[in-house]
C-alpha cells in the first residue's frame, strides 16, 4: 500500500472581515495518492478555490493536518507547486515561450535546461510553433494551455488547477477535458483539479472531492471507477449518469 | 514589432506615410497663415512680427540663446527625472505597505489639489532664486501625475499573479521586476507624458518669479523692450525642449512598451 501524497485530516479554515467571521472551509478531510487527478467539485463559496490556497502554502489553515508529501515522493513547497487559475493570467508584454520561463525564472533554475524543457513543453500542450508569439495572438484555449506549459515548466510534482477551462465556450473546454488527461498521462503529475461542473469533475477525476456551500463543508468524496483512459462516449455510461446523478443529489439539486 | 500580413503591413505603412505628410501639411499650412497675416495685414512688428523677424533675433548675440535655453532645459530635465524618481519610487513603497498607502495617499491627492504655481513665491523665500528652486517648481508639478498614475499601475496586477509568485516563493524584488513594474509601465509613461508637459510650464514660471538666466527670464527682459521677435523666438524654444523631452519619452514607451498596452 502506498501512502498518501495529500493527507488532510479534519482541515478548516475562517476568514476574519470586519469583525465578521467567515468559515471558509470546515472538516477537510481525505487523501490523494501520488499520480491521482482528484476533482474538487461545489458551487461557489464552498471553500474549495481555499482549499487550493492552503495546498499551495498561499494561506494558513486554522486547525486540522495537511501534509503533502510522503517518504517515497518528497515534497518542496516552492517548488512542487504549479497553480493555473481561470484566466491564463499570462504577462502580455513577454512571448509564449518567456511566459511558459516565468517560474524557472523566479526559481533561479539553470535556464539553458528550462528552456529545452519549456519547448518541450509547449509541443505537449500542442503549442509547437507558438513560442515567439504574444498572448494576444493565441486564443482563449491556446492561452490557457501555455498557462498548462507554465504551471509544468518548473516539473512540480503537484499542480492546482481553479477551474481552468470556466472561462471556454462548451466545445473547447470539452477539448481542453482530453488534452488534460493526455498531459496528465504523460507527466506523471497529481492534480487536483477545482470546477463548478459536475460532469466535467467525473469525466476529468479518479475521483471526486464534493463540497457544499452554507456551511462550507466536505459532503462526499467519491472513487471513479470509470475505465481509462477515458472517452468522451463514457459520458453516455450508466455508470456516469449514476455518478453525476449522486453528486446533483449530494449539492441539492435533485 | 509584430508580423503583419504582407498586405496589411502595406496598408499600415502607407497610411502611416499619408498621416506624416498631413501633419507636416499642417504645420507648415500654420506658418504659411503666420506669414501671410503679417504681409498683408499690415500689423505692428511689436504686436506680432514675421516668422522671418522671429528667426532673425536669433542672430542677436546679446539674448545668449544657447546659455538661456541651456538653463531652462536643465531646470527642465533636473525637476523631470527628480519627479520620475521620486513618484515611482513612492508609488512601489505604496504597494508593498498597506498602511503607508492608507496613510499618505490621500494626504498626496489633497496636496496635489494645490496650484503648484502658486507655491512659487514660497520656494523663492525658501530656496532663494536659480536653477535650483525653478527645477523644484517643475518636480512639484510633475510628481503627481507620475506618481498618482504608477501607483495606479502597480494596483492593476491580478491578484492571482500575486499567488503565482507568492506559490514560488518569489522575493518581493522578482514580483516587482518580473511582474508588476512592466505591467504598471503603459500606465508609467501615461503619468510621464502629462508630467513632461508639466514640467515645462513649472520651470518657465519659475523663471517668470524669480531668476537670472533661462528664457523665461529673457522673456521678462524683452518684454520691457517690446522686443517682440525674441519674446516670440522665446517660445518656440521652449516649446521645442518640451518636444524634445516628450519626443524621448515616447521613443522610450515605444521601445519598453508594446503597441497593444500602451494607454493614449
């Protein structure tokens, strides 16, 4: 049995405004094995872009154990994290390839190296030939798949995604689902992956993390036990209308 | 530069050509009107001489035109680069302290409130008459634009920028340099484009208070002479160091800045 990458144990978090106090997260609890794709799912307010916060050493936890890492995959805060956000959040005055650069840059990492691995990079994000333009120039989905590149260049061993592909109309992002699982093959990585979209959360996820809003707190944490690797025709599965039936159930919406 | 489409790129080139010769056009169209009024209107040298009259008082050896001009554009550049300094480098102590910013910041927005110019008479009691105290009225005009519009700039950066650095456990230096410098620089040479302008018109009444040397003690001079030819040529001159400070800045945004994210 090998141990967890991610343990959390009764992990809760408050926020303090004007005196009010905000409960962010409460009873995070549950693993993630090295080399998992685990989809964190809730609707807004639910904790769940918090909860990567903390992951990422971004903000502290008020009570409860996170520990990342374990005696066969060591963990170094600075740099095993690759974080990608909504938007691609690249730097317009910089190319593809500076951009993809940034975290080595601030790492100090030998640059020679990074530079062959950013290349490397961007062809496995499918962005061969996009290193010398600006990110004006890419689309929406070219972009954030530079911002992908970026998150890897620095090879982190765990990468946070907060809801990457919200901000794609319905086909790209339905692209964007099968190139993550083919980066995610070829990487290597554990991934926790943050959406509001329940179907994207158990096409994507080995398994999903479901979390509830008013009171923020951890509803399910669900094993996906469809084959891989997975196809876009799996989304007619029994199996997969039971899943996304039971997390509907699970937020309330059924 | 970006790769245009061939076409495109014909296009943009042409239109940027046709665009030149129109303004030039203009230009010259203004001296051509200047001239012709003068001819045939018939009007006193002292009210308004010819641009040939205004370029002839150049040769007057008594007006020292090179030292002149030479103290006006030091009076100039020393309060500009003074206020660039001193304006970015509060704006960046605004960002990496909450409670500086909280506390100066409005306390900034109600002195630029003051005329600058009105603090003329002030700065010659303190700092008596020359070069100095005339730079000082261009730098307390110019600060704020550059520093209000910087510190504006530095704001801009996503906050989820912030976390990506914060993540990599980035030095506060690295977010600066790498991320919220170049992003605050289209709104950098916005503040100093207003700011070289400023700067001009600090230094000019400056000289009009109180000085010795630079063309806008000249002018004062001329002016009870009713030399209007050099109070004319005065002008221009300034008027041509204040082009050749805001030409620089240009070049420079056009150098540092790419064409999509400059502010106009």
């Amino acid at each position: 049995m090998t141990e967890p990458f991610i343990h959390l144990s009764g992990v809760s978090k408050t926020y303090h405004r004007g005196g009010a106090a905000h409960l962010a997260i409460s009873d995070a609890t549950f693993d993630v094995m090295p080399g998992e794709l685990v989809s964190l799912v809730g609707p807004s307010g639910c904790g769940k872009s918090t909860l990567l916060k903390v992951l990422a050493g971004l903000h502290p936890h008020d009570a409860g154990e996170v520990r990342i890492g374990s005696g066969t995959h060591a963990f170094d805060p600075a740099r095993d994290v690759g974080m990608v956000f909504q938007a691609p959040l690249l730097l317009k005055w910089r190319r593809i390839l500076q951009n993809v650069l940034l975290p080595a840059e601030i790492l100090g990492l030998p640059m020679g190296e990074a530079r062959a691995r950013a290349r490397a990079l961007l062809s496995l994000v499918g962005l061969e030939g996009s290193e010398d333009k600006y990110p004006y120039e890419l689309s929406g989905g070219m972009q954030q798949r530079a911002a992908i590149a970026r998150a890897l260049v620095h090879d982190p061993k765990l990468v946070l995604m907060d809801e990457p592909f919200g901000a794609l109309d319905a086909l790209t992002r339905e692209k964007m689902n099968l190139e993550l699982l083919r980066i995610w093959k070829e990487s290597g990585k554990t991934i926790l992956f943050v959406t509001h979209g329940i179907s994207e959360a158990v096409f994507l996820g080995t398994r999903v993390v479901v979390m509830t809003a008013g009171p923020a707190r951890m509803a399910d944490n669900i094993l996906i036990e469809l084959p891989t690797p997975r196809t876009l025709d799996m989304k007619t599965h029994e199996m997969f209308g039971n899943y996304t039936r039971r997390i509907y159930r699970l937020l309330g919406m059924e | 530069m970006r790769a245009l489409p061939q076409g495109e790129r014909m296009e943009a080139t042409s239109n940027t050509f046709s665009r030149t010769l129109l303004a030039v056009l203009a230009h010259l169209g203004l001296l051509a009107a200047w001239y012709a009024f003068v001819a045939l209107g018939d009007v006193p040298k002292y009210v308004m001489p010819s641009p040939l009259a205004t370029a002839k008082a150049l040769f007057d050896a008594n007006y020292n035109w090179w030292l002149n001009s030479g103290v006006t554009a030091l009076e100039i550049f020393v309060g500009y680069f003074l206020a660039l300094a001193v304006g970015v480098t509060l704006a960046l102590l605004f960002t990496w302290s909450k409670a500086l910013e909280a506390f100066f910041m409005p306390l900034l927005v109600s002195l630029n409130m003051i005329p600058k110019v009105a603090l003329g008479p002030l700065i010659i009691v303190w700092f008596k008459y020359g070069i100095f105290p005339n730079s000082l009225m261009a730098f307390s005009i110019a600060v704020f634009p550059i520093l209000l519009t910087t510190a504006r700039g530095l704001r801009e950066t996503e906050p989820e920028l912030l976390d990506l650095v914060r993540a990599l456990r980035g030095s506060r230096w690295q977010l600066f340099t790498k991320i919220q410098l170049p992003g605050a620089l289209p709104y950098i040479f916005s503040g100093m484009k207003v700011g070289a302008i400023l700067a001009v018109a600090g230094a000019i009444v400056g000289e009009f208070l109180s000085s010795d040397k630079g063309l806008g003690y000249l002018m004062l001079q001329v002016q009870v002479t009713l030399d209007t030819p050099a109070m004319f040529m005065a002008v221009i001159l300034i008027t041509l160091i204040g082009v050749a400070l805001y030409g620089s800045v240009l070049l420079l945004e056009r150098l540092l800045v790419s064409k999509d994210a400059r502010i106009t």
